[in-house]
C-alpha cells in the first residue's frame, strides 16, 4: 500500500501542527502507525493522497449519514453559496433549520444554533446552572461532551485513548463541580441523588454512549435518570450530538420514549459543515439572551451555507425507511462481523443501534464502561490495521464507535466481510 504522499504531509504537519492533527484521535495514536490524508471522498468511500480508497466506517465522525458528497447535499451548498457565505443578520434558513428540528424532536421547542458540539454542550450547561441557580452538574464516565472545561473529567475516547483521566488546565475549582456516575448503575444514581440532588443543576448523558466505543442503555435507565431529575429539580439534558437524527429520526429520545429538558445536537444538522445546536423547553430556552439573561453569541452562528447542508441531510433522513434501512445494513455488518470471528475462533462481540455499532476483542454481553475497558485493544489495533490494509477504515481507537451511513450498500458490507474473515485469521 503506497503511503509516500500522506507519510511527507504528516512530517510536515508535526513541524507545525500539534501532533499533527487539529483533533487528537485522528492521530492513529492508539493503533499506532500514521494516519492517511484524504484526498476526496463519495459515498461511503474515502480517497487518501496515495490513490488508496478505503470504505469508511468513520463518516466524519458522524455527520454523513447519508453518504459523502451527497449531490442534494453539494447542490444546496453550491446554490446557497453563491448569495453569500455570511451576513451577520438573521437568514431565512435560520428560521427553517430551527423549525425543523423543532419538528423532528418534539422537545425542542425552541433552539438556538452554535458551531459545535462542545459549544452546544457549554451553552445547555451555562442554562441549566442559570435557570436552577445550582453549580453541580453530572456526567457519566466514559461520556463526551465535547472539550468544555466541566466536561473534560473521565471523558472518553478521546482523551482515554491518550490515557488522561482529566486534562491538566482544568481548574480544580470547576473540576469539583462535576460529578461522575457509571453509565447504566440503577442505585449509584439514586445514591447521589438523594445525598445532593438539591445541590444539581443538571445531568448530561449521552443516552447511546458513543465515546466508549457503543453501549446501549439498560432497560428502564433512562427513564429512572428522568424520574430522578424530576423529583430533585434537575435539569435532564441529553447529549444527542451523535445519536441525533442517527438511531431515529428523533434520535435516541424518541427511540427511549423520554422527554428531556434541553437537548444538544452536532455532527448530522451540519451535514459535514461546522454546526452545532441545543433546545429545549420553550421557559427555559427563553432565559438565552437576548430573551433572557443568559449570555451565548456566535459570529457564524446560523451561518446559511452550513444551514443549507444540514437541511438537506435532514431532508435526505426523512424518506421514508431511511433508519429501517440504516438498521438492516448495520445489523448485517454487525452479524457478519461476529460470524467470521466465530470462524477464526476470536474472542469477540458487537453492540449496535440503528447507524452506529461498538466492536469488541472479548465476549459480551457489555453492558457497562469496565465492560468496554476489558476489551483486547492490542488485538483490536492488529485488527483494525489488517482492516486498513484491505481498504477498509475503522475508527482509529479501541473506544469510538463505528457508524454506517445510507451510501454503505450490499457491495461495501460484502468487501467489509470478507477483509474481516481475513483479519480476524492474522489476529486469532
Ligand atoms: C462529537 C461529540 C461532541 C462534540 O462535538 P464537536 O463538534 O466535536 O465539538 C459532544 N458530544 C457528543 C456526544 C459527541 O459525540
């Protein structure tokens, strides 16, 4: 595999770049070796500089789900484009994007647009803490939200891959004010609740978690997290920047049939532009300024040309079937995967939710985030290396969770397999 043209820009981009990359996970750190340039990219192909093509099961870490360089997508780019790429003052798509979301996720009554996951996480978490006047807010371990100071504690992938527990340049003073439960225990959520619930502002899940690889919540969690908010006055706060518009239309909260009091939302409202967003109840959303007191501003917030490509992914998810069919191709993936494990003899599970999916090196079921840690990561780094080498792109880290867009069809799972039935035999 030739790897002369990405090997030369990587070497220039450590000169200048830190680690050479402008986000940390892209760096191949955990798997080890360099990471590829990509040239272009179309369906659910990636080109690197080298003329190497890859099936990509990254999607940009979520945004295209409906493939790359999807021609209703570019189209809409390309003719919004031309009228200008900002003006500074309300625009028409503006108005469309918050109605449609609005729409899609009923408890998103109103919502407000940023330009990134980590600024939609920050402004739900500046609300909540000004709407209840309490400081505290809980996470969960092995969730990300974003690189927001409050968040950056036992925070996932991205900075578990790198094996940071918290990231120094975090003030202890806002460190303390963040509190972390493990995902999916019943009982250590009542516990701490019942010692200082009246002392939360707000719990921010992600109700799939994504940035632990994919686990998917117990029967009845969510909705004993919602029960637990409600009776101690904390806000609900789901992070559906990766599971929005993903695992149903209406994203996870839809799937669980739960109400949430704010909502952040990422990644597929972009459409691959840099797009944030967060909602919520109507009393609540209306303490933003100007409405309310609660500072949040963006100069390229609602920006037309990013607001053109999300809707017309949005668009593109509404045909009808559009997440049917998302499950059957993930569910077929997945199946196969754990097939030709079982034929090479490797220790080895899936989880999934409609277009996104966790791979494991050991036997399930998992369940909890030390569930995920006990996953083999060296032989997954071999596994995603030999996976690599036969042009096919995993997330590069034992922690992220896979996805699969509308543009993954019956030719690219097959090829996927059948590189698979090759890697698990170099990694049994
Ligand atoms: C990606 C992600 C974020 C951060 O979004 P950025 O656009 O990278 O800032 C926040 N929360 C979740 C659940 C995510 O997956």
């Amino acid at each position: 595999m030739k790897t002369d043209r990405s090997h030369e820009l990587f070497t220039r981009a450590l000169e200048l770049i830190p680690g050479g990359v402008n986000s940390p996970v892209r760096a191949f750190k955990s798997v080890g070796g360099e990471p590829f340039f990509a040239q272009r990219a179309e369906g659910a192909y990636l080109y690197d500089v080298d003329g190497n093509r890859y099936v990509d099961y990254v999607g940009s870490w979520g945004p295209m789900i409906a493939g790359h360089a999807h021609p209703h997508v570019l189209e809409a780019v390309a003719r919004t484009m031309r009228d200008g790429l900002s003006f500074g003052v309300p625009n028409p798509l503006e108005v469309t994007m918050a109605e449609t979301i609005a729409r899609l996720v009923p408890s998103c009554e109103m919502v407000r647009m940023v330009n990134s996951g980590t600024e939609a996480t920050l402004s739900a978490i500046r609300l909540a803490r000004g709407a209840t006047g309490r400081a505290r807010i809980v996470k969960f371990e092995g969730c990300y939200h974003g690189h927001g100071d409050s968040f950056l504690v036992k925070a996932g992938s991205g900075v578990m891959t790198l094996g940071l527990p918290n990231s120094p340049g975090v003030p202890a003073a806002l460190a303390d004010l963040t509190l972390t439960l493990p995902y999916n225990d019943f009982d250590a959520a009542t516990r701490l609740f019942e010692e200082i619930g009246q002392e939360i502002a707000a719990l921010i899940i992600e109700p799939i978690v994504g940035n632990a690889n994919c686990i998917l919540p117990r029967e009845g969690y969510l909705q004993h997290l919602r029960a637990l908010c409600t009776k101690h006055g904390a806000l609900l706060i789901f992070d559906e920047v990766m599971t929005g518009f993903r695992v149903a239309l209406g994203g996870a909260q839809a799937r669980y049939g739960i109400t949430p009091d704010l909502s952040t939302f990422g990644k597929i409202i972009g459409g691959g532009m840099p797009v944030g967003a967060y909602g919520g109840r109507r009393e609540l959303m209306q303490q933003i300024a100007p409405a309310g007191p609660i500072y949040q501003a963006g100069t390229l917030s609602g920006n037309p040309v990013a607001m053109a490509a999300g809707l017309a992914t949005l668009d593109l998810i509404q045909a009808p079937g559009f997440h049917d069919g998302l499950e059957r191709r993930t569910h077929a993936l997945c199946e196969g995967l754990e097939a030709a494990a079982r034929e090479a003899g490797v220790a080895f599970c899936t989880t999934r939710a409609p277009g996104m999916f966790g791979l494991y090196f050991r036997e399930g079921p998992v369940e909890t985030f030390e569930d995920a840690k006990a996953s083999d990561t060296a032989r997954f780094n071999r596994f995603f290396h030999a996976m690599l080498r036969r042009g096919v792109y995993l997330a590069p880290s034992a922690f992220e969770a896979g996805f699969v867009s509308s543009a993954h069809g019956d030719a690219e799972i097959a090829h996927t397999l059948a590189a698979a039935r090759e890697a698990f035999a170099e990694v049994a």
